[in-house]
C-alpha cells in the first residue's frame, strides 16, 4: 500500500488545524451556516436529514488492518457503532457531532487517512478495481496510476472549483470490476498490437437524471503522456462546462451538447499545446510510487494438493461450499484466493458494518491476507490475498460474526443508497425495500437458481444507488407525498455497459416487491437453457416482463 510521505502528513495535519479553528468559529457563532458550509464540505462533512454525516476517502478502495482498526474505533467513540460503505469506495459515519469532527479528522490522520475532496466541485476520490494487483485477468496493477492521478488531483488549483463534481475510474483487468464506463473520465490499461502497455481513454460517463455511458476519446496514451492528456481533458471541461445549471454542468452533458468528435479535437488541440510542459512524472517518481503496489512475498504452494483438501472440505460442508462458490474468486498467485465479504445479510443494510465486524474483519487481515482490505463499489469488503488452506478457518470466522452471507453477485447482493432515511435529496426510502426483498428472496437455493443478479435501489434520481445500471434497478420517486417506485430492467455496469429501460408505470411502497417477484419469475418461466436474467432480457427485450406486470386481467 501507499505511505504517506513527508509533504502527505504535513499537509493532512495542517487541514486539521484549520479545520478545527473553523469548527470553533462556528459554534461560537463568529460563522454563519453559509459561510461555514462550503468550509465543512471541503472536509468531507454534510448535513443530512438528523445530524451531521462525515465521508471519509479510501483511495481506490485499499484499506490497511490498521486502518480499519480505526474506522471501528471511531464508528465506537464518535458514532453510533457502525459506518457505511459507498458505491464510491468510502465509508461514512452517518452521526457524528459537529464539535467532534476535527478530532476525527486527527485520528484519521494517524494511520494516513482524510476526508478532503469527497465533497465538492471537485475531482473525487479516484476508485478502482478492488482485485487490483491480484486479478487474475489483470494486465497491470491499476492502483499504481491511482496514487499518481490522486496525488495529481488533490488541490490542483485550476480544478478546485470545478462546473460540477468530477469522477475518475482506473480498471488494468479484461472484466470491469469499477464501473469504469460510468465515470466522468475511464480509464483502462491495456496492451497495443506492439504488445506495449498504455491507456483507453473514455469520458462522459455517468448516472444521475441523465445517464450516460462513457465514449471512447483516444483509443492508446502511452503512460508517460497520463498526466498532460487528463489535464487537457479537465481543461477543456472547465472551461466549456456550464455553471449556469447544475442540472447540465457534467462532462457528459457537455459532450452531449458539442458531440464526441468536437470535444474530443478540443481535448487533442489543448494537449498539443501542453504535452510539452512538465507533466512527465520526475525520474525515479514512477519507480518509487510502483514500490509501494509490488507483489509481496508470496510462499510457493502446491496449488493442486490445496485444490484438492478444498474439494473434500466442500463435499463436507455443503455451507462451505456454497459460500466458496459465491465468494472466493480466483487470484494470480496460485494457492492463493481472494475472498469477497457480502455486507448484505438477510433483512440487514446494504454496506452497513459494525465496529465489532470491522475489527473481527481487520483481524482476519492481518493474520490471513497479509494485512489487507479492499472496499467494492458494490457495497462489500474483499481479503485479496487469502491462501487457499486458510479459506475454511476464514469462513468459520466470518459465519460467527455474521459475515459469511454467500450471496454474491446474486439478488440479495443489493447496491441500496441511504435513501429518505438518512438523505435530505432523496425522494423515497431505499433501506426498507431492499430489506423486504431480500426477505422475500432469502432461500439460497432460490438465490442459485436464479442466478447472477444485480439488483439496485435508489432513493431519488440522483441515482446513487446505482439503479441505472442494475439488471433489475428500482428508483424512489414522490408522487404528491407519497413514495412510488419506478423500475428499470437490462442495465448493466461492466465492460458491456448499457443503461436500463424503464418499464412503465412506478409501484407504491406496498406492491414494488411483489412487481420484482414477478419480473423474476417471468424470467424463470421464458429463459433459455442457462440462460442469465440479461441474457434472457437481451433476447426477449421489454414486452414479456411489462405484460406481466401491467396487462394482467
């Protein structure tokens, strides 16, 4: 993982300081709630419905044990005894005060951790693939680029007061694990005809009230040439980008509005003029920064003798069995494995975690993953680097505390934003769906039967609950006071990105669950032999699935 350096921990610290000074001010009431709101929001602090909520920055989802140690001590001290994990890799503490917010933020400091820039115009925390460095479809270690593109970002003062907030995903491997195509800029590594490694470039990409996917706007940067490319991008959208609307003021609508072709000879013409500059990483820069992502030293196994003491543990233990089915995907280093962690059981909340599971989870890092954590964009925990004789002693661990739910790409593997429960944007509650159809679809079995799924729910159009590129997404809408819910179907979030097609007419509260039985059910009852809940849409489209929930006698 990334160190701080020198300059990191003194400028970490100073943020503090003034943070704390300002902080102060405010409760004294020498600031005004206008003026003291863009201060807290540089921090990462926001006022949502009942309290204050703080989001802290987990750079591209990679957490340490010791990291997470202090994520559970402050969700103890200074919360309610849990946090929320984001589909933008970070976590929040939902109820902190406002008097304890600066000493937060020291602790946080202690083990290299922030909340700036997870709020704001600005460019956010960069995220990533969490199987990064140990994918086995990986083509190189993404986080590398991370760390630089972060280190590049943060207080850049041409884009600190960006049109509108501005996000980045970096992907090295062939399956998108990042929702790359989704993102403001999109960025893949990949490897030319000449077998030389460089980057895909893709910008206008987002959710919100107009979804877009991202397009295509140079096909191969060599690596030297990141930096200066992304600044011509941001230059181009800062200067273009309205701020007469925030509604129109992203990226993607800007390249909407002028066409690919247009905003793409604006971005080659800007990066002509500047390529030139210093934006090359110094010598040494890129070899220091790589140091901090090489493999770590892993002990040669007998990948095919642990395959085979796996086999007779999952003939065994049928529970086992399922949950490696469900979790445990494969890793570059043989005899190794990388465990995903469903933050989603029965009836719970969807990225919710206890301090106590933060803790069990940071202690079975450290003994069995080699000190580290990963957060996904889908709300779950992964241990990348778990040997594969150690995935028993894990899963035991993991069932005692609740952790070991095997629903995993599966439909009670929910994507589910905080919603009117917590939300002053939101426009309809999100928790208590997702809990009442993961009641509804609970039986394992079912879950298998069904198949790989994804399903999920958002609050209100600004879709942060992903709902735009679920297979079965679910949006909160208000109609006259009351909440209805509005579903799409076909969306999709990996490297065959597409957006969901709305079905027609919302549900209220008391029918969106049934509505959802039966869109499954309509699948199980017209696919195909092997046929996915997508495969089966993109063959049959809309008409099968709106006659059954709107043309019933």
């Amino acid at each position: 993982m990334y160190r701080y350096d020198e300059f990191d921990a003194a400028f970490v610290q100073q943020r503090v300081g003034q943070f704390r000074n300002q902080v102060e001010r405010r409760l004294k009431g020498d600031l005004a709630e206008n003026e003291f709101k863009p201060l807290r929001l540089m921090n990462g602090l926001y006022l949502q419905l009942h309290a204050y909520m703080l989001r802290v920055a987990i750079p591209y989802g990679a957490l340490s044990a010791k990291q997470m140690h202090k994520l559970a001590h402050i969700a103890d001290t200074y919360d309610k005894g849990y946090g929320h994990f984001t589909t933008r890799q970070n976590i929040q503490f939902n109820w902190p005060s406002l008097k304890d917010a600066p000493d937060i933020l020291a602790e946080l400091a202690e083990v290299e951790m922030h909340a700036i820039q997870t709020s704001g115009n600005c460019i956010r925390n960069t995220t990533s693939d969490p199987f990064a460095g140990v994918a086995a479809d990986e083509v190189e270690d993404p986080r590398v680029y991370c760390e630089i593109i972060r280190q590049w970002s943060t207080l850049h003062p041409e884009f600190a007061f960006l049109p509108r907030k501005f996000k980045i995903a970096v992907s090295g491997a062939f399956e998108d694990r990042a929702a790359v195509k989704f993102h403001d800029i999109g960025i893949y590594l990949l490897k030319n005809k000449a077998g030389e490694i460089g980057f895909e470039i893709l910008a206008g990409g987002g959710q919100g009230r107009t979804p877009m996917v991202a397009k295509t706007i140079r096909e191969f940067l060599p690596k030297q040439h990141l930096l200066s490319y992304l600044e011509a991008v941001m230059r181009v959208y800062n200067q273009f980008g309205r701020r007469d609307n925030k509604y129109k003021a992203r990226i993607k609508i800007l390249i909407h509005e002028t066409g690919i072709e247009d905003f793409r000879n604006r971005v080659e013409e800007e990066w002509q003029k500047i390529r030139h500059l210093e934006y090359n990483l110094p010598d040494g820069e890129l070899e220091r920064i790589e140091a901090y992502f090489r493999p770590p030293v892993y002990e040669p196994l007998d990948h095919e003798a642990l395959n085979r003491d796996l086999e007779v543990e999952k003939f065994h233990n049928q529970d086992f069995a399922d949950w490696v089915s469900a979790s445990v995907s494969g890793h570059k280093q043989p005899g190794y494995g990388v465990v995903s962690i469903s933050l989603k059981p029965v009836g719970g909340i969807a990225g919710d975690m206890t301090s106590a599971q933060m803790r069990v989870v940071a202690d079975l890092a450290e003994l069995y993953s080699l000190g580290e954590l990963r957060v996904t964009h889908r709300q779950n925990v992964v241990l990348p680097n778990v040997r594969m004789d150690n995935l028993f002693k894990v899963w035991q661990v993991l069932l005692e505390n609740k952790l070991a739910t095997p629903n995993i790409g599966l439909a009670g593997d929910m994507i589910v934003c905080p919603g009117l429960d917590y939300c002053s944007l939101a426009n309809a509650r999100s928790i208590p769906i997702g809990q009442r159809i993961s009641h509804r679809f609970a039986e394992l079995k079912l879950q298998h039967d069904i198949g790989p799924l994804h399903l999920n729910i958002s609050g209100c159009i600004n879709a942060c609950g992903h709902h735009h590129v679920a297979a079965i997404g679910i949006l909160g809408v208000d109609r006259k006071g009351e909440e209805y819910y509005q579903i799409t179907l076909g969306g999709s979030a990996f490297e065959d990105a597409a957006i969901g097609q709305i079905v027609g007419r919302a549900f209220p509260t008391e029918e969106v669950v049934d509505a959802v039985e039966l869109i499954i059910n309509t699948y199980l009852s017209i696919r195909h032999a092997g046929e996915t809940f997508m495969e089966t849409f993109r063959r049959t489209g809309l008409p099968p699935f709106k006659e059954a929930l709107y043309d019933r006698a």
